[in-house]
C-alpha cells in the first residue's frame, strides 16, 4: 500500500501528461476514460489560478473523506463523471477535483500523524510530503510536516541521503521548496502591505528563483508568472515610493530652507533690535566707544544701515569729547597732585612705619600657598566635626577607685554628650582591657582636650575622623589621609645679614691698616633648616613620623618646606611656624640725638704805635730795623711790620724813631673763633714830632647748637648702622721715580673720612617691653686746614705732605630701655680759657698811660657733647589698617 501511494502521484503526473499531449484527438468514446483519468489527476495536478480562485469564492463545502486505509485505491477505481455540458460543466468538473485533492490531501495528513505516533518519523515525514503535493494549501500537513523534519534533524542533508534512492526524496526537497517560495512570497505580501518595498522585492525575488529552479512545485497560486507580476508590481511601487520619497524630501528641503530663512531674517531682526537696544543703553551710560562697537556691528549686518551709520559717528564723536573732557581732567589733577608732592616735600615723615591704605586694600587679601592648598583638601564634614568637639565641654572624671574607666564606656559617655559618633577599632579592642584604661580627673574642658589627653595618657591608642566618626585607634592604624603642602620659611630659614660700620682713625704712614672687627655670621634669622625639621618632628605628632613611612618632611635650601602629612598635623605646623614667627616681624625704630653746644667769648683790646708814612723814613730812607741790616740779620724783624710809629728830628746830627706793637705768641681764640672784625682807630700827629697811633678793639661771643640726628630702623636681632661722612682725599706720602738724568716724585693719595657713625643692634624682650640695645656711635672730626710738611726726599726740587689730625669721640656700650624711651648715652664737656696781655714794661703798669702801652687778650670757650637716644617697638600687624580704615562692612 506505501508503495503504491509513493508511486501514485507519478502515474496520475504521466497518465495527465498523456492526456495533455493530444487532447483534441479525444473523442466521445473516450470521454468516461478521460473523465476518470481528470478524475484521478485532480488530486495531484496544479489547478489553474483562475479556477482556483473562482473555487475558493464559490464553494467552501468538503466532500466526506474516504477510509483511511483504502482511500486512495476508491479513488482510482470508483470515482465516475459525466462528460462535461459546456464551460459549466469543466468548471465544476475542476471543482470536484480540487474537493477530493483535499480529502486525500487530508487523509494522507492523518496518515502521518499516525506514523508520528508510532514514532516512524520517515514514513510521516512522506506521508506529509504527499498531503502538501496534494493540498499545498493544508496548513495541518505543513506544520506537521515542519515538525516531523525537525524531529527527524536536517531536513535537507539527511532526508536527501535517506529518500535519494527514491522519489520519496524528492517529494520532500519539491515540499520543502514550495514551503520556502509559499514563505517569500507572503513575506513580500506582508513586506508590500507594511509598505517597506525593498523587502518585498528581495522576497519576491527569492520566491522566483525558488520557482525557476523548482519548476514543478508550482501551483494555481504559486507559480513563476503570479511571483513575477507581484515583483515588478513591488518593483513598481518601490519606483514610485521612492520618487515619491524624494518628492517629499524635496519639498520639505525646500519648507525647512524656507522656514529656515524666515527664523534667520527674525534672528537678524532680534539681533539688530538687540544690538539698538544695546547702542543707546551705553550712549546713555556714556560708555560711547562700546555703543560705537555694537553700531559697528548694526553695520556689518546690514552695510547700508542710515541710522546706525549716524549713530556711529555721534557715538565716536561723543566719545572724542568725553575723552577730551577726562584728559583736562586728569591734567589738572596731576597738576595739582604736583604740587601737593611738592609741599608734602617740605614736611617730612615722621612715622617709621606707614601703610598705604589703597595698597593695603590688595595686599590684605593675599594667602600663602599652603593655605590655598589646605582649604582645597579640606573635608567639610571633618571640620564640622572638630568645630563640634572644640565648642563642647564635657567633665573629664574617669577614675574607678583608681583603676580607670574602660575605654569603650569612655566613647560611649563622649558620644552622648556630644552626639557625635565614637567606635573603636578592632586592633584597640584586642588590646588589653587595662592597657586602655582612662584614668582622667580634671574639670571641665573640650572634648577636644580630652581626647588629646586620652591620647597622650594610654599608651598606644590615639584618635582620627573618618566618615564623620571619631575613631579611636592605634598608632599603627594611625596611618594615611595625607595632604601635600608647601610652606615658605625663607623668613625664618635665611640669616638677615649684619652691617658693621667702618671704623674712621687715619691710616699709618707706613701702609698697615687698623685690624676690622670680626663678625660673626649668623646661620638663620631664627632657625637652621636642619633644626627647623628636626623641632616639627620632635614637638609635632612624634609617633606618626615613624608609624607611615608616607609622612615626610624636606627643606629646601631656598626656605620651601613640603610637608606630607594628616591635616591635623598640617595645621598643628601652621601654628608652630606662626608661633615662630611672633618675633621675626618685630622691627626697632632708634633715633639717635649728638648734641654739641658751644658757647665762646672773645674780647682783645690794644694799642701799637706805627704805621707812619714815606716822610717818617728819614733822609736816608731807612727802615726802623731793631737788628742792623735787614739784608745780613738772621730771621725776621719783631711785629708784622718794619714801619715805624714816632719819629722826631731835632734839626741836628741824627733823629729818633720809635715803634710799639703788641704781639701774642699764640693765637687768641680758635681756628673758627678769631680776634677778627671789631674796632680798628689810627690817629697820626705830624709836626717836628711825628706820632701814628692804632687802636684795636674787638669783643666776641657765640652760642652754637649742633645737633645730628641719625635715625634707622632695623630688624629685631640684626646689627645696622647709619653713617654721615665727608671724605676728604690728602698727599700722604710720594714714591720717587728714578729715570736716567731724573727723579720724579709721585705723590700717593689716601681718603680721610670724618662725621658720625650710628652703629647699633636691638634685642627686644619677650614681653615686648624692654629694648636691649648694642651701641657703637662713632663721632670723627677733622681739623681743617690739613697740616702740611714740605721735604726733599733727596732731590732738588721740594714736596709737600699733609699730615691729618682727626678728633674721635666713640662710645661701646650695651644698655636695656623701655619701648618708647630715652636714654642719655654720653656726654663730653670741654671747656678752654685764655687771658692773654702783652705791653711796654714799667710803662704798662702806670695808671692811664699803661692803656696806651699794653694788649689785652681773653678767650673762653665751653663746649659739651651729648648723645641721646630713643627706641620705639614697631610691629607691623598691630599697625595695620583696621577693616574700618579701609572701608569694610564689620
């Protein structure tokens, strides 16, 4: 029976051919045979697609199936019709055919299921083959048939290899490729009604190709003719879409570009409104080059724009005049600015320290790099924290009969008093409960304080804040949160240099200078770098040097201290450098007083004889000479003078002469306080006894007060000086030059100084009371004019050296006065006297005559030196200018 059904279908295809070779040769007699056999190949043959259609409206009642078993043999020997009465008559001829194609169509369907159950999937899977050659329209058989393939495995490799020997193979590759064309073809239906053309025509395609390689799976509703009408129907409308597609993008290009140029044209509008606005908002400011910028901009957008083209011009012009305007101003402020330099140049500052209030402004606001560098690591909810512990106060009573309390009961009280969290670690809670003991009795402080008391009391326990927690760890557990700092200690790193001053005396003629002072440098202004490193890890969290090898600490020798560390510890090395600090801006304004007070008398009053004329000379014309011949005496005639003041000739062998002039043997006065000026009276009597008599009379007196006023300010500790000199050059000595025929002599110049010298280095106490000063004034005078002493030095020709005196008044002394004090350092009182006569012997002494007859000379001079001094403290941020001075809201 399966062989016979497996060999059906190509019976009824070849009794069919045959018939379709020659159908016009039929005739009536044959007309029951052909009936049988369109009988039997209308369960096989491909219905035309107009009949089937027509058969699908028409009629939709089944036939009653035949027996299962015996199906196929009714069919081929029972079924009988009558020959066809027109187009009627072929029309439901097709019509039977097409009905009892179904019913075997579905008995071989049934068949198949009852192979599946008995597990035979072969022989289902080809009885489900024949119900789809029967009916490709049983949607029963197609699933089952799917169903038995994918039990069975590949449907294409092995039932090829197990059907290849048969035709039962190929019914299932000609089923299987009418399933794949039946599947394009309602994906490009599906793909057309969706409307995505492309997928319908590569479906259609695919389904064609199937067609064109499967010739014989075609049906009334699948054949190559339908797929290719529906593939250029697709081709077609695709065509169309797209054209339509690009139809549409066209204008709705064209709709944006206009839409797009209408919102450009607003945009321009809005902006050139917005640059009018703008215009005559900064005209009215008076800001008129920036309302010419934007009619420059008014311009660019639209060039030929008539009213920003004026409002350009009125805005450069009015901006030339405003210009113009600040100008006149500014000049007549500078002027005036000019001259109250000038008259503030006539009242000098008294102040050692004033701040510019407008710098100052700027210069308050500045904050080192460390502190910027702090407040970028700062954690907020850390700083809450430690704000919290340091505002509240909380007894500190942990002692238990002496034992201590346990520290976890320690947390748990500072956690309700203050509300923050506390916990221990698990490496504090594995130490021994004694170990961590409290033992604290003290009243009431921080919880700050206590917590850095508890650290400092149990050993090997100490604190951190993580996470808004207050931890209490171990020192080894005390480890990162470091913060990278920089900190600048140049100021306290780099010694301030001390300046000595020089030491006025006159140099030895033989070339060997005085021995300078010698002077101690000083390392540091107040520590060395290496100390500075060693103080902050000896004073500051000793332990967490050691206990992280991350926390370091390295100064560099150009004062640049980078400090890697917590910052807890970070700012407890903020307060050191301030508290290190405290003494390097402290600076001693001293102002020094050398008085010299002279007071001076002269008086000289005398009488001299001389001074005649030519007739007083006699007949011979001789000098009055005391010692013969001027010409052979050795040294000079007595007075200034070789004039004579009487003469008398009595008319017979000789004459008389006479002269008397009143000499000192040493000057009456000084080189600067001289018998000069005064009273000066000649009276002459000529007869036979000539007489020339003068008469000097001079008195003198003076008060002078000299005061020299060196004034310096210097750093606390450092050693300054303020000089005022005059330095005069002088030949001390000559070097001969010897040639061939000659000796020069070439004069060797030296520089001599004179004038004061303030040398001085304050120390201020700690309480910033007392001043302690080291004193060095130095008072040199040179005595004008220079001696001089001519000499040969062995040759002909003579020279001249100068050999300088200088008067020095020094003072070494250390004394301590208070802020704001003065002290008198010194003093030099010189008093000098000369009572001077000179006269006529015997005549001097008689009463009347003796005044014509004797000088009188009296000098007194009294002279006093004194050194004042006076040190003000000046500590520049106590002199700052309050937040009042510059103006800020308090």
């Amino acid at each position: 029976m399966r062989t016979r059904l497996t060999l059906l279908p190509f019976l009824i295809t070849a009794s069919v051919a045959c018939q379709a070779a020659d159908p016009q040769n039929a005739g009536p007699h044959n007309t029951g045979q052909h009936a049988a056999n369109d009988t039997i190949a209308s369960a096989v043959t491909p219905i035309t697609p107009s009949a089937s259609r027509s058969g699908n409206e028409l009629f939709t009642a089944p036939l009653e199936a035949a027996s299962a078993s015996g199906a196929g043999m009714a069919l081929a020997a029972n079924v009988t019709a009558s020959a066809p009465q027109g187009a009627q008559d072929d029309f439901n001829l097709a019509q039977i055919r097409m009905q009892k194609s179904r019913a075997l169509s579905t008995q071989f369907a049934e068949l198949a299921e009852e192979a599946l159950n008995r597990g035979d999937i072969k022989d289902a899977v080809e009885q489900f083959a024949s119900a789809i050659e029967l009916d490709p329209s049983n949607q029963t058989a197609r699933e089952g048939f799917r169903r038995a393939l994918a039990m069975q495995g590949d449907p294409l490799s092995t039932a090829g290899e197990q059907f290849s020997s048969n035709v039962g193979g190929l019914e299932v590759r000609e089923a299987m490729a009418r399933m794949r064309a039946e599947d394009f073809a309602n994906s490009g239906r599906v793909a057309m009604e969706q409307g995505d053309y492309d997928a319908a025509v590569q479906n259609f395609r695919q389904a064609e190709t199937i067609l064109k390689l499967n010739p014989l799976i075609a049906t009334n509703s699948l054949d190559e003719q339908i797929i290719r009408g529906e593939l250029e129907a697709a081709i077609n409308l695709r065509t169309e879409a797209q054209s339509m597609k690009l139809q549409r993008e066209r204008e709705e290009a064209e709709e944006q570009v206009s839409r797009l140029q209408a919102e450009e044209a607003n945009r321009l509008e809005n902006k050139l409104r917005e640059y009018y606005q703008r215009a005559d908002r900064a005209f009215r400011a008076e800001k008129y080059a920036e309302s010419a910028k934007f009619a420059e901009l008014i311009l660019i957008r639209d060039p030929g724009n008539r009213f920003a083209t004026e409002m350009l011009e009125i805005a450069r012009e009015s901006g030339h005049a405003k210009v113009s305007s600040r100008l006149r101003r500014e000049y007549r402020e500078s002027w005036l600015r000019t001259f109250d330099e000038l008259r503030t140049m006539d009242i000098p500052q008294t102040d050692a320290l004033v701040f510019d209030i407008d710098r100052w402004k700027d210069v308050v606001d500045r904050s080192p790099l460390s502190e910027l560098q702090l407040e970028a690591a700062a954690n907020p909810e850390r700083d809450a924290v430690m704000a919290k512990l340091e505002q509240i106060l909380v007894p500190a009573r942990f002692d238990n009969d002496g034992e201590g309390v346990p520290l976890a009961n320690v947390a748990d009280f500072l956690q309700q008093q203050s509300g923050i969290n506390f916990q221990l670690s698990s490496a504090v809670k594995d130490l021994d409960e004694e170990e961590t003991a409290v033992k604290l009795q003290r009243p009431e402080g921080s919880v700050m304080l206590v917590l850095n008391l508890i650290a400092e009391t149990v050993p090997d326990v100490s604190w951190k804040i993580e996470d808004g927690v207050v931890l209490f760890v171990t020192q080894e557990e005390l480890t990162g949160g470091q913060v990278n700092a920089t900190y600048s200690v140049a100021d306290l790193v780099t010694p301030i240099p001390d300046y000595a001053a020089p030491d006025i005396n006159v140099e030895p003629s033989q070339g060997l200078a005085l021995p300078e002072e010698d002077i101690e440098e000083r390392e540091a202004n107040v520590i060395g770098i290496s100390q500075l490193e060693e103080l902050i890890r000896n004073n500051v969290a000793t332990a967490t040097w050691e206990n992280d090898p991350a926390n370091s600490i390295r100064v560099t020798e150009r004062g640049q201290m980078v400090v890697n560390q917590t910052p807890d510890v970070q700012r407890q090395i903020v307060a050191l450098l301030e508290d290190l600090r405290e003494s390097t801006g402290i600076l001693v304004d001293i102002q020094a007083r050398f008085m010299r007070v002279e007071d001076n008398f002269l008086e000289d009053i005398g009488v001299d004889f001389r001074g005649l004329g030519q007739p007083g000379l006699g007949v011979d014309n001789q000098e009055f000479n005391d010692f013969g011949d001027g010409s052979s005496d050795l040294g000079n005639e007595i007075g200034r003078t070789s004039d004579i003041g009487a003469f008398f000739d009595d008319g017979a062998d000789g004459n008389y002469k006479a002269r008397v002039e009143d000499l000192y043997d040493t000057q009456l006065g000084s080189d600067n306080f001289q018998a000069s000026g005064g009273l000066s009276f000649q009276w002459a009597f000529l007869n036979d006894l000539q007489l020339e008599l003068i008469l000097r009379a001079v008195q003198k007196s003076e008060r002078i007060e000299t005061v020299t006023a060196p004034r310096v300010t210097v750093n606390n500790g450092a050693r300054a000086n303020v000089s005022v000199l005059n330095q005069v050059a002088y030949v001390q000595d000559f070097d001969v030059q010897i040639a061939q025929a000659a000796s020069i002599a070439d004069p060797i110049i030296k520089v001599i100084q004179d004038g004061v010298i303030l040398d001085v280095r304050p120390v201020v106490s700690a309480d910033l009371q007392y001043i302690t000063l080291e004193l060095r004034p130095t008072i040199a005078q040179l005595q004008r004019p220079i001696r001089e002493q001519p000499t040969t030095l062995g040759t002909q020709n003579s020279v001249t050296i100068q050999l300088p005196e200088v008067e020095i008044q020094r003072v070494r002394t250390s004394i301590p006065i208070p802020d704001g004090g003065t002290v008198l350092l010194g003093g030099l009182k010189e008093s000098t006297k000369q009572d001077t006569r000179s006269g006529v012997p015997i005549l001097n002494k008689i009463p009347l005559i003796s005044a014509l007859f004797e000088r009188k000379g009296n000098y007194i001079s009294n002279r006093k030196l004194l050194i004042l001094l006076n040190a003000q403290i000046e500590i520049p941020y106590e002199q700052a200018p309050s937040d009042a001075e510059l103006g800020r809201d308090l």
